[in-house]
C-alpha cells in the first residue's frame, strides 16, 4: 500500500525539519481543528510505519550529506554534557543529557486529549436514544 498525497506531504515537511503539527497543517486541511486534534492526528500519522519509513527516507541522503549519524550527535551531546558539568553548569549539562536520550529514542512525548464531558455526555445521551428507538420499533 502506498502513502496517499497528503501523506507524503505531511512525511516531507517533518522530513524537513517541521514539528509534527505545521506538517500536518500544511498537508491537511486543518484551518478548523484545534491544537489538540492536530496534535493527536500528527501523532497518529508517524506511527504509521509507511510514514516513518517515508520520513526516514527523506532523511537520510540530508544526514549523510552533512556526517550526521546518531552515533556523532549522541557523541557530541555527550561532549557538550561533560563539558558542562567540568564547569559546574548542570542546567546545560541536563538539557544535553535529555537531547541524548530523546535522540536515542530513551524518551517518548505524549500527548494527553481531554474529551470534553458535555460532548460524551450528549454522544452517551444520543445513543442511549438509539437504543429505545430501536426496542420500540
């Protein structure tokens, strides 16, 4: 199965260094979404592993350009982190640390949606309507 357009899209524009969210708005039409919903479908788009595979196709021939590896940009964080830390500047030395383990893949962002109570209520509301329509039929 091949990515639709809007996908290949969206992987091109995170390819290119966009967050998640400005890719998908520039694929998608999202003038009327909120923040959140973008996120979510952004988010839901690059687990799809075609996508990623798209992403990372993208990717590489820029790396490889430019000799970054993850074994160099986990070197030089590293470097940055020691370099700090001699200095006694934790601050700087955390945040290095924390760009390691986010480039190695040790993190993982989450997002949390919060489903507005009065929308699930009227959808619970709605069905349980359903319900009695279709018993009284």
């Amino acid at each position: 199965m091949e990515l639709t357009n809007k996908q290949d899209k969206f992987a091109q524009g995170v390819a290119s260094g966009m967050t998640g969210a400005d890719a998908y708005r520039a694929a998608y039409s999202a003038d009327k979404m909120k923040a959140e919903t973008i996120h979510a479908k952004a988010s839901i788009l690059m687990k799809k592993d075609m996508v990623r595979a798209r992403v990372e196709e993208l990717r590489k021939p820029i790396l490889e350009a430019v000799g970054l590896t993850l074994a160099v940009h986990l070197s030089r964080l590293d470097d940055l982190s020691r370099g700090a830390e001699k200095i006694d500047s934790y601050g700087p030395a955390i945040s290095a640390e924390v760009s390691r383990g986010r480039a190695a893949g040790l993190y993982v962002d989450r997002l949390e949606v919060n489903v507005n109570m009065k929308l699930a209520e009227r959808l619970k509301d709605a069905n349980e309507q359903r319900k009695l329509r279709a018993r009284t039929d």
